[in-house]
C-alpha cells in the first residue's frame, strides 16, 4: 500500500481538527501504520499523543523546520503513548510553541512550502498513513501540510464562523497543488464532554 497523507486544516480555531485527527490515527491504528505529525505550536496532538507537556528542541519538527538539511525526519519519531503504555502502530513527531519562533525564520528559504514534502520522501512507505495537525492559520505549517497530502480534511463545526476560513484554505490549495488537490468537508459537533481518545 502506498503512503497516504491526510491533513486536517482549517483557519478557524475550535472546529475539532485536532480531536479528528489523533482520533482518526487511534482507528487507523488499528489495522494499519499510522504516522501524527503535529504542525501546530500549541502542541495539543503532541501533548495527548505523548502524555509529554514540554519537549527538547531537537525533539520537535521545529528542529526540521529550523535545520531542514541537517535534521532527518526520521530522528524525531516516537511511538505514541497513553497512560505510559506504547500505542501499537501508532508513532509522533511533536511540536511546541518553540516552532512559532522557527517558522518566523524560515520564512526565507527556498522551497519552504516543500521542506516537509521532501522530508516524507525519506520515510518512503514506511508507514500507511502520514495524518497532519495543522494551526487554525495560513502558516507555512499550513502550507507545507497542504503542499504533503493526498486529501485535506476540513472539519468544521456547525458554528457560522468555521465556514469563513473554507474559502482562503481552498484559495491556498489551488495555488499550492499542482492538480486541484482532494479535500473533504467534515461536519463536525465538538462535544467538550467527551474524552480526546476512548
């Protein structure tokens, strides 16, 4: 099977793209080789992932984002964990707030919105599914999400809000994706009751 890549993305904070996404990995997970990496500074993926509330630099995808011909990919996974005990199948590459500061930097590189492409490349098909946490912004986070999936879900609540971020995400994909790029819209009621992973 090749590698699919799915990212979860939308400008509107609070829509549940987080919650979809650790919980679309904990399923897939199931049956198949799931890889999270957290694009977010806010590193709630990270944080529920790992049980970890604070990460070392060199251990986060600020560090690839930082050093993207010196830092692997590769050297940042770590198995997923809950409760201290290993998720089988499913494995993370963390993020903090440190990678606000990063993405600030490399804003003047070149080829920044593949930095992430081509680091996926050395995974090959390592694992079955690649599942991106994205900011709610256009960050090149984003950017580099879009520019590395195969599908874009855009989970939106049923807030009129969430909708005003569809329009400019999908402007991006346009001018990003060399074909129109797949997305799918994923209504989504966010329940606060609920725990993250059941």
């Amino acid at each position: 099977m090749k590698t699919k890549s799915i990212s979860a993305a939308n400008q509107k904070g609070g829509v549940g793209k987080t919650t979809t996404l650790v919980n679309l990995g904990a399923e897939l997970a199931r049956k198949r080789k799931v890889l999270v990496i957290d694009l977010d500074p806010q590193g709630n993926c990270s944080k529920t992932l790992t049980g970890q509330r604070d990460f070392k630099f060199e251990e986060t995808v600020a560090a690839l984002f930082d050093k993207p011909k010196v830092v692997s990919i590769v050297d940042l996974i770590q198995p997923a964990k809950l409760n201290g005990n290993s998720i089988e199948n499913l494995y993370v590459v963390p993020a903090d707030v440190q990678l606000s500061r990063v993405i600030e930097t490399s804003l003047t590189k070149i080829n920044r919105e593949r930095i992430l492409e081509k680091q996926l490349v050395k995974l090959g098909d390592t694992y079955d599914f690649i599942l991106l946490d994205t900011p709610p912004n256009l960050s090149l986070t984003t950017l580099n999400a879009i520019q590395a999936s195969d599908l874009i879900l855009i989970p939106v609540d049923s807030g009129a809000f969430s909708l005003d971020g569809i329009s400019p995400l999908l402007e991006a994909v346009s001018e990003i994706k060399d074909d129109e790029g797949n997305y799918l819209i994923l209504r989504n009621e966010v329940d606060l009751r609920n725990t993250i992973i059941n």
